[in-house]
C-alpha cells in the first residue's frame, strides 16, 4: 500500500497510526472510538476496564479441581437423571450380572441393598419387551421379595395370560428349576375355579395302614375293626371301604411331614424323605384305577362296584344282595374275564 504522509490528505493512501491527526480517546473527546464514562450506558461508547461494572478477573480453574468429589453424599443431587447407553453384556443363570449389563451398577458391600427405590407413589419400576423386573439370588436367598404392611405383598396380573406362573425351566434364560412349584404357607382363597393335574381326577388322603399288607395301586382298602388303620378288603360287600389306593392324585390332603407325593428323595431344591412308613395315599373321591375280578360275572361300564371276596379286589354288584352302604364305585371301563384294573368313579353307596 502507499502510505501517507503526516497530515496529508489524498484519496488511496493509507493514514499512518502516529497521524497527528489521530487524538487520544476520552470521556470528553472522540478519538478512534468514543468512550463511556464509569458506570454510564451509552449507545455507542467503549466501556473502559476500570469500569465498576467489571469484575476482577480469576485464574482459570483445571477440569480436575474438586468440584465432584468421587466419593459424595448421593442425596446431595437434586433433580432427574436420564442415562442412555448401549450395553448389555452376558451373564449366566443364576449369577452376578457384569457391571456391563445395564446403564446403570449398584454395588454394596455392606449389608444393605445394591439399589433402592423410594417414591410418594412407586418405587421401583422395570420395563423390558423380555421381563420388567428380574431377581437372581445365586446363594440361598429368594430372588425377589415381596412385603406389605396394610395390602398384600405381591400384587401380579397380565393382559392375556397367566398372572403368575411358578415352577418350570426358563430355557431361553438357561434357569434351571425344581419339581417344586409353589408353596402356601398360610390361609389360601380362591374366587375361580381351581385345575389340578391333569390326568389324576381324584381326592387322595394319606392314612396308616397295615404294615402286615402289601399294598398296590387299585387295591381297595376298608378300615379295620379298631378304626385305626386301613387295611386290604377280603369280604363281599364290605360297607367299610374307605377308598383305593393309588400313586397319583390330584388334590392330596395330609402328607406326611417333609413328604410330598411325585418327589424323589434328594430331587434339587428339596430334600424329601422316601416312601412313608406304615401310610398309603388313597384316593376317596373321583376317578382311580381300581382293582377288579370278573370271575363271578362280567364288568361293564357303568355298572355299580362293591367290595369282592378276593382280596384288595372289587366286583360287580350282585342286586340281589345289595344292602345300603356297599357300593361304592361306578366303572368307567370293563373286564371280560380274571383280574385287571378298570377306571372306576367313587362314589357313596
């Protein structure tokens, strides 16, 4: 560029900065620029750096000062946190999931809780296309618990299946399971109706029996003379049957203590003893495979049963014998000839 000189004024040359033209900027007179006086709002004028309204200026802070402490009181936040995250690694059943698994990882190693929810209303809510909430308890523990002061502790429904499902394998979890479903420990309602196993229609009832018998399913069984003990039947209409001993039922009233019916001994989850000593469960109400001779006439089904002289058998009604109180099932099936096991609908004679 072409500079000028001191004082000159021609067109395309460029105005040197020690132009005595050029004058010092005040409060009073217009240099380059126009200043404002302390504390004065003027469209247009330059606020000078001794200007009140400025603050002093500080050293500027590191990203690593103090001022979130690693360690801190949790209730000292105030507010809503939202975390988004992509996780979700892998765990097996039954075990601690990874730190990766979900946004966000409570760890205690005290004796409290490793998350706690406390709301006016709710306080922890889980939702997830696969399962809303999920408990494990790799140790002895339950894997969720339910408690509640005036409402019931746990409260279940679904839209369009089964509120709760106790018992069976989770295979796409790998969660293995017990035999052992569900277990009531105190007074149990139900307002509808009730389905049991399937494939065993009767009522059975634990009683002791005879230990000088040999008992089997389909042997039907009456009480002795002391009322103490079941025992074979051995006599034609005998008005003291009390049922017909069977493997399956489903209902089962009384089980011995520790004893339940379908579980073996050592079965994972439950230690349950063996066969009990000196009782049999006998079914009282229903449909059972019952023992049956054909030996004197036929069995039809629908014909009417009654104890048999053979032992532990049943037979036909013969009408011309009938005295109240000796029948006491209906066949559901039949038997030409010899013996052989026939379902059969107990029934009171």
């Amino acid at each position: 560029v072409e500079l000028a000189r001191d004082g000159e004024d021609a067109a395309g040359v460029v105005v040197q900065g020690d132009d005595s033209r050029l004058k010092p900027a005040t409060t009073e007179r217009a240099g380059i620029v126009e200043l404002a006086a302390a504390g004065s709002a003027l469209a247009g004028r330059v606020v000078q750096a001794d200007d009140p309204r400025l603050s002093d200026a500080r050293a500027p802070t590191p990203h690593e000062h103090d001022y979130a402490p690693r360690e801190h009181d949790f209730s000292s936040h105030t507010g809503a946190i939202r975390l988004e995250a992509e996780s979700g690694e892998a765990y097996a059943a039954l075990a601690k999931p990874p730190a990766g698994h979900a946004p966000i990882t409570g760890v205690n190693r005290g004796g409290g809780a490793g998350l706690a929810g406390v709301g006016e209303r709710d306080g922890v809510v889980g939702s997830g296309d696969a399962a809303g909430v999920i408990g494990l308890s790799p140790g002895g523990g339950v894997g969720v618990l339910g408690a509640g002061r005036a409402g019931p502790g746990g409260w279940f429904s679904s839209e369009r299946s089964y509120a709760v499902v106790a018992g069976g394998s989770e295979e796409s979890r790998g969660l293995p399971s017990s035999v052992l479903a569900l277990l009531a420990r105190g007074l149990s309602r139900f307002e509808d109706t009730v389905y049991l196993r399937a494939g065993a229609g009767a009522i059975g009832v634990y009683f002791p029996v005879d230990e000088k018998d040999v008992l089997s399913p389909g042997d039907v069984v009456v009480i002795d003379g002391k009322g103490e003990r079941l025992k074979k039947s051995r006599d034609y209409g005998a008005r003291s049957v009390v049922g017909v001993v069977t493997e399956h039922a489903g209902l089962v009233l009384n089980p011995p203590e520790g004893h339940l019916p379908d579980v073996d001994a050592g079965e994972r989850g439950f230690y349950a003893p063996g066969r009990p000593r000196g009782m049999e469960l006998v079914a009282v109400l229903g449909v059972v495979s019952v023992r049956v001779t054909a030996e004197r006439r036929p069995i039809e089904a629908g014909d009417l049963l009654v104890a048999s002289i053979n032992s532990g058998c049943a037979e036909k009604l013969d009408e011309a014998k009938y005295k109240p109180g000796m029948i006491f099932a209906r066949s559901l099936g039949e038997l030409k000839k010899g013996e052989g096991l026939v379902s059969a609908l107990l029934i009171a004679g």
